[in-house]
C-alpha cells in the first residue's frame, strides 16, 4: 500500500485554493490571462511589447527583468502559440511535477526560463535590428527532456497517428531544432536559440540536478529561517507520542513530499513514515 492510499493522507485537511493547485495548472493560469489580458484590456498588446526580451537588452540593463518575463507573454496574433505551448507544458509537466514536487518544479521551471532566455541573448546580440523574444517554449524543451529521462519508453501519438517513443520523440525534436537553427532563415519566427539553450540546459538538469537557483544558500542565519521545525527521528527510549504529535509529525512529512516531491525523502523519514503511519492506524 502507497502512503497516498493510507487514510491519514486522505483526512488531510484541504489547503486553500491556490494551495491545492498544481505548479503546472498555476504556470498554465498564469499565461493564459497575461494573453487575455493583452488581448482585451491593453492598447496595443501593450503587456506583450513590455515583457519581451530584446536583443539589445546590453545597452538597456534595467529591463533585465524581461530574461524572465519574455517567458509569460506569447504572440498576441496568433492562438496557436500559447495553445501549443501550454498543452506541450500540459504534457511533460504533470509527470515531472509529480517527481519532484510543486516547490522544486516551480523553482528550475522559472530557472529554464532565464536560463533559455540567456542563451537566445547570446546567440542575438548582436542582431540587427535589434531582434525580440516571447514565449514558454525554451523552458518547455527544458521539461521536455527531463521527462525524456525519467519516461522514456512511454508511448506517444506523432501528429496524433504514429505510436513513438518519449526517448525517440525528443530525439526528433532535438534533431528538427538543431536543423532549423543552421537555416538562413533560422529566427524569422521561432527563436530555435532558446530552445536549444532549453535542451540542453535540461540536459544538464538531468545530469547534474544544477539550475540557476543552485546559487542560492542552502543554510539561512536564524533569523531568516522559516517554516516548521525540522524533521528527525526519535529514538525507541523517548516516551511515547500522543495521537496528535503522530498526527503533527505525519503532516510535517507529508508537507516536506508536497514541496519537493517523494523522492526527497531520506532513508530515515521513509522508516519513521511507515512507523508513524502504523501507530495512527493501531491507535485508530
């Protein structure tokens, strides 16, 4: 039996409304009505111009912000990119979410984006004129290729007809924007740069587990921490627990899966969840 079908996990108290929602489904909102919003309540696709990264971004620093942004606004004229991209984020994101959990999914999520967005920059700067970028699709190819790694026998339907592989799929795709990138027409429409920044920037990801905010402290001052005590195990000469301490601490492990997915469990809070989980039941 899974720890999701134990009946500790299912009396879970329901977290508020944006609490229950997925990382993708939350991705998924928010670009949907950044389009709709440019689409019915601003002049001159106004949100779309504003979030875009250029080319020239060396020589207007202050718009740094677009390297982040650029990935949350899609072409205004047309349905089909922001449609293709989110069912593509639709795809690959539930499972890999899954993996790792809505915190950490969020977090080298947002990290594809700029990391994507980088590599386009590179490879545009100097463009002439001054070249501009939109769209979710790096950090989709970031995704793509974690899910090619952790699923790669699964089974898709190209164009919605031929049986394929995920491993031979993003072969395809990998193969197809490498191509098109050589093109002399590579970068009329689709910025192939910034997808291959994401294949290979999710590549790394797989390898490594390194995305841009690896920078960030792992340890924080006292004063800076936050969220619930840690977790430990206690020894077999400690009194024994009440009911809600064993409640209280199965929660704090469930919290710790739901940030960061089941994996993130050590050895230690998998032995101590399967303990805790059998005094609950023997109490109940």
């Amino acid at each position: 039996m899974g720890i999701y079908d134990r009946d500790y996990y299912r009396d879970e108290p329901r977290r508020p409304l944006m609490g229950d929602w997925s990382a993708v489904t939350i991705l998924i909102v928010i670009n949907a009505a950044i389009f709709l919003l440019d689409q019915f309540f601003t002049k001159n696709f106004w949100l779309t111009d504003h979030f875009a990264l250029r080319s020239d971004l060396l020589r207007h620093p202050w718009q740094f912000f677009t390297l982040l942004t650029c990935g949350f606004a899609h072409d205004p004229s047309s349905f089909w990119h922001i449609g293709l991209n989110m069912f593509a984020l639709w795809v690959f994101g539930v499972d890999v979410e899954r993996l790792y959990g809505r915190a950490r999914f969020l977090q080298f999520y947002l990290s594809f984006v700029v990391s994507s967005s980088l590599g386009w920059l590179l490879m545009n700067a100097t463009s002439r004129p001054p070249a501009s970028l939109i769209g979710a699709s790096g950090a989709i190819m970031s995704i793509m290729v974690i899910y090619v790694f952790k699923f790669p026998n699964r089974t898709f339907l190209l164009y919605f007809v031929v049986p394929v592989p995920a491993w031979l799929l993003g072969v395809i795709y990998a193969g197809y924007n490498v191509y098109e990138s050589l093109s002399p027409q590579a970068g009329d429409r689709t910025a192939y740069s910034a997808h291959i920044a994401g294949l290979l920037f999710g590549f790394i990801f797989v390898r490594t587990g390194w995305h841009l905010f690896s920078f960030m402290p792992t340890s924080w001052p006292k004063w800076a921490k936050f969220g619930g005590p840690k977790l430990r195990v206690r020894s077999e000469d400690e009194e024994p627990r009440t009911q809600r301490e064993v409640q209280m601490r199965v929660d704090e492990i469930l919290e710790k899966i739901s940030r960061e997915g089941e994996s993130s469990l050590t050895p230690a809070e998998r032995s101590e969840l399967e303990e805790l989980s059998r005094r609950f039941r023997n109490r109940r």
